[in-house]
C-alpha cells in the first residue's frame, strides 16, 4: 500500500495555477473522508490524504473502505475498490459507537470573564422579572395573578413553537432562544411597565389624553425594549445570526415573553379583578377573563410578534450584509416600521372608545390580518430560500470533490434531512442517526459561513481568521461525524465520485463511467477518489480580502 503523504513542513502553498502536489479530499454519504493535512514537502500525490489536522504530526492511513459486501450482493468485493482507489484502508473503527465516540464534541469554554458576564446578566434578568411580579401581585392581587398567569400562559407553547419550527432548518441554541424570551418577560415588561406608567402620570397632570400614552408613547419603547435584548445578542455574538430568518426567531420570542406577561396584567388586572369587583364574585371575573381572551388572545395574540417582525426583518438584512450604512440604517428601518404598526394598533383600539367599534374591525380585516399572513408567507419563503441557498454555496464544495451531488440534495427538504438520518441509523445504529444530525447541521453552518464570505462579511484581520478557522473545525468535525456511518452498508454498490463523474463497479466487475443525474437519488452512499486537482476555474474563486488558512491549502477557494 502507498505511505500517506509526511506532515507538512512549512514552505510556500501552491498557487491557483500550479498542479495540486496532494489530492483532493472529497465526502459523501458513504465515502472516505476528505483530506484535512496539506501537501507533503517535495513529495509527488502518491496515494490518499490524510484525515488527520497537519499540525498532529500523524499521518492518517488512509481513508476507510466499505465494509464488506452482503452474502447475497451483485457487487464486486472490497478488493476491487483497491484499483479504483489505491491505498484504500479497512474503515478505522470497526464500530460507528468507536467513531461517534471519538468525534469532537462542540468546542466548550468558559473564561471567568465571561462568566461573570453570564451570571451579572442572568441575575439583572431574573431581579427585572421578580420585581414586576411583586409589583403586579400586590397591584391586583395573588389570586388575579394566578388566574392571569394560567390564562396568558395558554397560547405561549403555541407560539414557541411556531418559532422553533421556522428555526428547524438551522436550529439556533437553546441559551440564546431562552435570553430573546426571558429578555422580553422579564426586562422589556419591566420598562415599558415603569415608562408608560410614568406618562400616564405626566399627561393626567397637563390634562392630556389617556390615549395619547398608547398611541405614542407604549410603540416607541415597547418596541425599543423588545428589540434591545435581540440587538444585544446580534452585538455580542454575531455568528448566532446567519439571516433574517434567525432575527425573526429571537425577535419573535421576544415578542411572545413580552406579551405573555403584559396578558397577565390584562388578564388577571383587567379581566378577574375587575370583573370580580364589579360584577360580584368569581363569576364576574371569569366573565372578564373570557371576553378580554377572546380579544387579547384568540383575536390578537400575534399582534406583538407581528409588529416586532419589522425589526427582526431589517436586523436580518443588516446580519448579511457587508455595507456599513445598511447595517445601521436597516434596523432602524425596521425599528420606526415596527412602532408605527404599533401605535396604528393601539390607534384603532382607542377609537373603539369614541367612535363606532366598526373602525377596529375594520382596520383588523383589512389592515392587520392581511400584513399577519403576508408576513407569514414571507416567512416560509425565506426558509425554502434558505435551503436554496444552501445548495447553491455547497456546489462550489461538489466541483471541487468535498461532497457529492446526492449529499447536497439530501439537505433541501426537512424530509430528504430525515430520510437520510433514517439510512445512517439503519445501518449505523443511533449512533449513525445522530452523527447524521451534527453532519448535517455542520453542512448547513459551512454554507452560510462560505455565503458570509462572499458577501464580504468581517473582512477586519481578526474576523478572517475566526472564518477561516471556524470553517477548519466544521470541515474537521464532518470528517469525523462521516467515519460514524461511511462503509457500513454491505448492499452498496462500489462507487467514487472524482468531482465531475461517478465511476461505478457494476455486477460484471467492470469499472464504468457515469454522468450524475439532474435529479439526484438521496441518499446514494458513494465513495470518494483521491484526484488530482480540476482544470482551471474548476474550483470556487477566493473571496475577496480571505488567503488560505496557515497549512490548509487544500479548502475550496483558499489556494
């Protein structure tokens, strides 16, 4: 068998039009992992790379070979797969629980600084949530405040989860959905409750309207407040959001922990105690609670995830894009869009009070409810334009062999996702299933990363080398999840992918050239050959201001 190329040694990288003195790594759904170490110093590609980071000084092998073919299979035996890829290994761990084992888990750290940070934050967060509950209980009293929360509680795992299953494709972490929610409960409430009470106050003293606080005044800081907690999380970690779709997340559950408590204050204040002092009794606080849920809840409950998806829209805008004018201006954008919906809503529900209530419905049918769905539809858009998205960035990773055509289309739907994590726990057992799931998820961070790059996003020094290193770990860590579940399906047929043809053994034992389908067939587990590099232009062109990451010559586009 062929040595592996040494450890790299320093020296200079070839350039774009220079021949590839190592071979090009590729991956597949059942195929040897793509290369991670650079080229060896003066040596010509005499056999498969590494899978192994260069600066480990140990050289991987090879890459893993299929396991054995069924008792009853058609296909050619393992030896064959020799002679399409020469110096092909036996898989190096014999089990996927030995793989899924040794696969890296999410880099953790904690520094003392950032737990200070953490806990001072969490701390702030729970005292501003404590002492509005204080303050609404003794306002309205324990028992208000029971049947307030209980009823405002209602529709909050409804909206959650509508969030959460916009946010399926590239599920965001659990830590930064529970600050947006816990941000909008706890700290906007608290504000906006001491701030509009105050205004009240200012306009009964200059004989003001009472109208005029939430019409005015409740948008402007209401929406400010529930925004902060989203724009807070967009300053402190960026790369949480990948679009509009992620801001629409976090400024969503936002909104939802925000509305959830204002409904307790309505509910419970306005709805029991009110209705019990005034209508005699638990019947006539029941009595209130049904009709301001009906109105609050049943009729409106989308009314604050709706106006502060105008903000999330021009944050979104502002997290993909590299102009310095549209980072500032488009939230902002969103921001006055956002409070002018609001005091709009707030607007017609005054006029109720003067005027026939026909002007509230009027403006609810015709007005609200059709910018509700429009935005809904717009939402859904956005997440088949993100799987669109996806798929374009990843072709640039086919032409250059990290991945093969079925691989990429296995990512398009919720469905092909699930199909494919199905297969590899077939065969592979939950072990397979779930490094299918990080596989998978890591495919989708790398394509938005690669996207980011290409729209010129971070081009300071510091940012370039937290890309380029953040796309060695998702390029190392889906590596490692592939060894779990490559080479464990004995009814395969043997195959490569050189990044431009497949080359199948068939039943007959000879090695043949096909051209890959339009429509690929998910998944289809195929290996992948050590090649030389592509023709000119075959590769993905260097973003701008972006060089190649210190020993890892070998990334598309980073020559």
């Amino acid at each position: 068998m062929t040595q592996p190329p040494a450890p790299y040694q320093g020296g200079p990288l070839p350039g774009p039009g220079d021949p590839s003195p190592w071979a090009r790594p590729s991956a597949g759904p059942d195929s040897a992992p793509p290369a991670s170490g650079p080229p060896s110093s003066g040596q010509p590609n005499s056999g498969p790379p590494s899978s192994g980071p260069p600066s480990s000084g140990q050289p991987y092998s090879g890459p893993p070979a299929s396991g054995p073919p069924h008792s009853g299979s058609p296909y050619p035996s393992p030896p064959d797969v020799q002679t399409l890829m020469p110096g092909a290994a036996p898989p190096e761990y014999d089990t996927a629980a030995k793989a899924w084992a040794a696969a890296p888990p999410p880099p953790k750290s904690m520094q003392w600084a950032r737990l200070l940070q953490l806990v001072g934050l969490v701390a702030f967060i729970g005292l501003c949530g404590l002492a509005l509950l204080v303050i609404v209980g003794v306002k309205i009293g324990p028992v208000a405040l029971a049947v307030g929360i209980g009823s405002a509680l209602i529709p909050v795992p409804l909206l959650v989860y509508a969030f959460l299953w916009l946010d399926r494709y590239e599920p965001e972490p659990v830590k930064y959905l529970a600050f947006c929610f816990a941000w909008g409960a706890c700290v906007a409430t608290f504000v906006a409750y001491w701030v509009n009470s105050g205004a009240a106050k200012l306009a009964e003293q200059l004989d003001l309207p009472e109208s005029l606080v939430a019409v005015l005044c409740a948008p402007v800081v209401e929406e400010t407040m529930k925004f902060l907690g989203p724009l807070l999380l967009f300053w402190r970690r960026r790369q949480a959001f990948s679009g509009i779709i992620d801001a629409i997340v976090y400024c969503g559950l936002s909104a939802t922990g925000f509305a959830f408590v204002e409904n307790i204050l309505y509910l419970g204040g306005y709805g029991y105690a009110q209705g019990a002092e005034e209508g005699g009794g638990a019947l006539g606080g029941a009595t209130g609670v049904a009709a301001l849920f009906f109105a609050r809840i049943l009729m409106s409950g989308f009314a604050h995830p709706l106006f502060t998806s105008m903000t999330a829209i021009g944050l979104g805008i502002a997290a993909r894009s590299a102009s310095r004018p549209v980072r500032i201006l488009a939230p902002l954008c969103g921001l006055l869009l956002a409070m002018m919906l609001h005091g709009a809503w707030n607007l017609m529900a005054s006029l109720v009070q003067t005027h026939s209530p026909l002007i509230f419905l009027y403006g609810y049918f015709a007005v609200m409810m059709p910018i509700f769905l429009g935005m809904v539809g717009y939402a859904l858009w956005l997440r088949g334009a993100e799987a669109r998205l996806v798929e374009r960035v990843l072709l640039e990773y086919v032409r250059t062999g990290w991945l093969t055509p079925p691989e990429v289309a296995a990512l398009a739907t919720v469905g092909r996702r699930l199909a494919a994590r199905r297969w590899a726990k077939r065969f592979a057992g939950d072990e397979g299933a779930k490094a299918m799931g990080a596989y998978q998820f890591d495919l989708i961070r790398l394509a938005l990363l690669r996207d980011g790059m290409r729209r010129g996003l971070g081009t300071a020094p510091h940012e370039i080398a937290a890309t380029l290193e953040e796309e060695h770990r998702l390029l190392e860590a889906i590596v490692a999840y592939r060894l779990v579940f490559t080479g464990r399906d004995p009814n395969a047929p043997q195959a490569v992918w050189d990044g431009r043809l497949y080359h199948v053994a068939f039943p007959d034992g000879v090695v043949r050239a096909v051209v890959p389908p339009e429509q690929p067939v998910v998944p289809v587990p195929v290996r992948l050959a050590p090649v030389p590099a592509g023709p000119p232009g075959f590769g993905a062109p260097v973003p701008p201001g972006y060089q190649a990451y210190p020993g890892y010559p070998g990334y598309p586009g980073y020559r």
